[in-house]
C-alpha cells in the first residue's frame, strides 16, 4: 500500500515517484491548490493537489477532512523558495499527487488530534484511540518500547533468564490490597492478582536459576495519583549469591546502557549515596530530588534557647524543629506568606514561623530569641541577607514530611529544578521496622522477606521494642529527580530468620503457614543467599519523556477512580456469571 513511510521522505527522494498512506492532519485551500499534510507513525509530510496537475484529483480532494485515511500517489519535489518548514525532517519536499484515494472516513471530532489539546482527560481516555494518535504520545511510547529492549538487551548479556511468574496466585499481605478474583472450579475460593512476583522469584532462586528478571505486570488495590496505577509494570530481577554493592553496580551499569540507547543521552556523574538517616535529616524524604540545594536543618537545640512558646511546647513533646532557607524570599509580601503558611497547614502542619533576613531580622518572632541565637540559626541554615526562613515545629515524620513538599516547592518557585538534568541517588541503611502508631506495634518499612543487617542480628533476636527499632535494612532505594523509581533488598535465606520476622510482625507460625508455607518449605530445602530490585517502568520512562503523569506513558491508562472510559471497565457482570462463581451481592448504598 505504500513505498515510503511519511516522516521519512527527504531531498534524496526528489524526482521519485512514491506512494503514502495516512491520516489527513491537516486540510488547506490556498488560491485553489489544496495542501494536506499527511501523518502516520513516522512523522508528516505535505502533499499538494494542484488542478494543473490533475483536475479530477484536485476537485476529489475537497471532501477530505482532518483524520481522514487516505492513500496518494505522487512525484516528490522542493519545496518553492521561501516555503521550507525547518522544524520538520521532510519540510524541503512536498509531494505532487497524481493519485489519490479515500480508505476511510472519519466522522466529526469529540476533540483536535493535536498536542496542545485542551481536552479533559476523561474525553480523551474515553476516545483513547484519538488521543493515541497524537504525537506527543506515540513519542512517549516509541520512548518505552526502547527502553524495554534496552533492558531485555542488557540483562540478556549479563545472564539472566526471562521467566513468567503466575498472575492468578495466592493472597498474601504485602502492603496494599489484593485484587481478588473468584474461582469457579473451586467455589468459596479465590485468587489474587500479585502486587509483585516476590515469593515466586525467591523461590526460583531456590530453584537454582541464579540470575531471573521479567518485564511485569502488577497491580495493587490503592489510592490513585499521577505516579500511581491499579496495575502498573515493573522490570523484576532476583540474583543468588550477590551481596547489595553488586545488585547496586549492576543496577546502575543498566540504567546507564538505558539512557544511551533509548534516550541518546550519556549517565557520567556517580550515583549518590544516602543513608536513610542522612536523607531524612537533610531533604525530609527517602527519595529527595538532589537537583537543587535548600537543604533542610534541625535547630531544635538552637531554639530550645529562645523563649517562643510554640518551639518550646513541640520539644517539651518530643517534637522537633527544622528550617529551610528561602533564597532571595525576604521580599515576600504578608499575603504571600499567609498562602504559603495554607500550603504548608495543607500537608499536615499546624503552622509557618517565618523570619526575613534584611538589615536586620523582620519577624513577628524576632523578640522571642536573644541577642545572637537567629545569628547562630542563619549560619546553620547557609542564610544570607534577602533570604526567608522558614520553620515547622511538630512530630519529627510530621515535621519532615512538610518541610520536604515545602523544599519542593520552593525548588519550582525558584526556578531551580531543570529538566533535563537526571540525578540518581541510592538510598540505603533502612530501619527494617517503622512503628504504626495506631495499633502500637512495628511494620516491616519494606516488606516481610527483609533480611537485617548482619552487625543487627543480635538486636533482631532481643524481645524489647527499643531494640528492634535500631535494627537495619539490607535494603536500598534508588532514586531519580526526587520520585523512587526502584527498590530492593537482600532477602532472607534462612527458614529460622524468617520465621522470627514473622513472629516480630505478630504473624504467628499458624498464619505464617497458611499464607507462606510455600516460601518457608523452599528456604528449609538449601536456599541460597539472595537478592534483587524491582524498578518501576512507568516512572522511569515518565520522567525519561519529561511527563507529568504515568497515564501518559501507557497505551490504556485507568482513571483516578481506577476506571477506563474507553471499555467502561469495571461493568457489573451477569446474574448467571454471578450464580456460576457462588457469588451474591449485597451492595450498601
């Protein structure tokens, strides 16, 4: 049906008879003569229908419309002086259609196939296969596609094997909720769809496989946002016999063949490395975006000195105070402050306490602290004249959460943050523990196949809250321009250190059996020391394209509801699909 694709004629193919399908992107009549151009995958070129060059053709040409499919044949030529379109590949050529055909129409548009569409999401989700068509999407799946060879290609060289994991499995507790899918050849019975292939790629390690990746599909039953999916892909690898520095160095060599080969883009600065603890004191967050400075400062042993009572109350407490310093902010109006101070209140904190850096210290504060304190406060936080600093003084994660989205913002209202700068850091030297408040009892901060630092397997065999809080993940993070988009960790290879995970996370051996007795069989038959990383792809790939939202780096995304106006999933089913399966429902309105 065609001898060149569109976005690939150039001057070389001057003088040439060729044939092009596509879709009318756009429809113009200039003094008679009609200019189309003409788009498919490849990119567009402009073709011309001229009444000198063919009457019929010429007059066929005005029934066309935008996102019409059409076929032309056509000799291609320069464009005329002064007519060249530098911003496109094949903007020197325009092609003189000597034949033309309509392969299919297309009814009127809910919307412009264009990029600068103003159209809402659930329009365009609902037509997904216009809104597929527009170039900045085909773009950014082009980009993935690439970037999953990248990996398939590099972890074929390195000796891994591409092996599938079940998706209908068992429902274990892994974090988020399962999405439960009833059997009917075993009624009252159901499975889950994983969240991840964990215990399935542990257990093949177990197997003797040594090195396992598969690019897969997960899904978890959560609260949804830009960077989150009902069901999402990761890139999953497990390896035997490898301690963390050598999961680290091989996740960071492919990460670099990624960037070269689907991106054309050369990784040379070393990848960060953070303590968890580090991390937290610094940036508030374990996943801090390391493209700007405005680092974050404790000055609770500062301010214990002054005599301002909010300050003294939060430490009375056992709460802290932590700052950040406003570069060039001193200027901000009340009114800015006051909207910053909502902003703030809006992640959680009670309040803003604010001090300008002029000729003097400008705060309604000020005359709480003494001659020298906010000095000493300045330099801890690298202040200097025209700045604002900022503080939030309450529950140390409360305190560190805000203060993180406030660095943030801070970074996009100061123009900091480029993007077209990749930084990576890993984040390392986890608690394996982090301590629900509600039911007063510790988590695992990553998940139950956890293994704890060697130097803290005294503490994890202590019976006492206080030791169990100091011991340590081997587990890492990596992070990229502030978004985890992977993590991992070694795991536990020993039946009797897991059972005592177990027995810490209030799993006793009954439960543990029903929901892990698979897993805890295999590590009683020689299971070898092991580990592995799981790297998000639709975050990757995300930030790669310069998105916003992961929804724009998959082909059928759901909506923030977890639906998808195209298929109008999820639908209510039939009432004898429902008897088949044993299933009655009892909706509450």
């Amino acid at each position: 049906m065609r001898t060149h694709k569109c976005g690939e004629v150039t001057g070389t193919d001057i003088g040439s008879e060729i044939k092009i399908v596509g879709w009318t992107n756009k429809w113009r009549d200039h003094g008679g003569v009609v200019f189309i151009d003409l788009r498919d995958r490849s990119g567009l070129v402009q073709v011309v229908f001229s009444p000198e060059s063919d009457e019929a053709v010429h007059k066929a040409a005005h029934k066309v419309r935008n996102e019409y499919v059409i076929q032309v044949s056509g000799s291609v030529r320069a464009r005329p002086e002064g007519t060249v379109n530098e911003s496109l590949p094949t903007g020197a050529v325009e092609v003189v259609v000597k034949e033309f055909k309509i392969l299919n129409e297309c009814k009127p548009l809910p919307f412009m196939v264009d990029d600068d569409t103003d159209a809402s999401e659930s329009l365009r989700y609902k037509h997904r296969y216009l809104d597929l068509r527009r170039p900045i999407i085909q773009k950014n799946l082009i980009l993935r596609h690439k970037t999953t060879k990248a990996f398939r290609d590099y972890l074929d060289g390195e000796g891994f094997l591409d092996i599938e994991t079940p998706i209908l499995t068992k429902s274990t507790p892994e974090g988020a909720r399962d999405y439960l899918v009833p059997s009917r050849t075993n009624p009252g019975s159901f499975f889950a769809l994983p969240q991840s292939p964990q215990i399935f790629k542990q257990i093949l390690m177990v197997a003797g496989l040594e090195r396992y990746y598969q690019i897969v599909r997960c899904f978890r039953d959560e609260d949804l946002r830009a960077d989150r999916q009902p069901e999402f892909t990761q890139v999953d690898m497990e390896l035997s016999f490898v301690n963390s520095e050598e999961i680290m160095t091989l996740i960071e060599h492919m990460i670099k063949h990624v960037f070269k080969e689907a991106l054309g883009t050369e990784i040379k600065e070393q990848f960060v490395r953070l303590t968890y603890k580090d991390a937290m004191d610094r940036y508030g967050c374990d996943k801090p975006d390391l493209r700007f400075g405005l680092e974050l400062a404790d000055v609770s042993d500062l301010v214990k000195d002054s005599e301002f009572k909010v300050f003294l109350d939060t430490l009375k407490r056992g709460g802290i105070v932590k700052a950040i310093a406003g570069k060039g902010l001193a200027g901000y109006s009340r009114k800015d402050l006051d909207d910053l101070t909502k902003e703030v209140q809006g992640y959680g904190a009670k309040g803003l306490a604010w001090i300008k850096i002029k000729d003097d210290y400008e705060s309604p504060i000020v005359k709480f602290f003494p001659d020298g304190l906010l000095d000493k406060i300045k330099e801890r936080l690298g202040a200097e004249k025209g700045d604002l600093m900022l503080f939030v003084a309450d529950r140390v994660n409360v305190t560190n959460d805000c203060l993180s989205r406030l660095r943030n913002e801070l970074g996009r209202r100061l123009e900091l943050i480029s993007d077209n700068v990749y930084k990576f850091a890993w984040v390392t030297d986890f608690p394996l523990f982090e301590w629900n408040e509600d039911e007063k009892r510790h988590e695992a901060m990553h998940h139950p196949f956890t293994s704890p630092m060697e130097e803290d397997l005294e503490l994890f065999f202590k019976e006492d809250a206080e030791s169990q809080s100091r011991i340590r993940a081997q587990a890492y993070d990596i992070v990229l321009n502030g978004c985890e988009i992977g993590g991992g960790s070694i795991r536990i290879h020993k039946k009797e250190v897991q059972d005592r995970m177990f027995h810490l996370l209030g799993i006793e051996a009954e439960e543990a059996n029903s929901k892990f007795g698979f897993l805890l069989d295999a590590l009683d038959h020689g299971a070898p020391p092991h580990g592995g990383l799981a790297l998000g792809l639709d975050r990757l790939v995300m930030i790669m394209c310069g998105a916003r939202s992961i929804r724009d780096v998959i082909a059928f995304p759901k909506t923030q509801k977890a639906a998808c106006p195209l298929s109008n999933a999820p639908s209510e089913v039939s009432a004898k699909q429902l008897e088949e399966l044993g299933i009655k429902l009892d909706i509450k309105e």
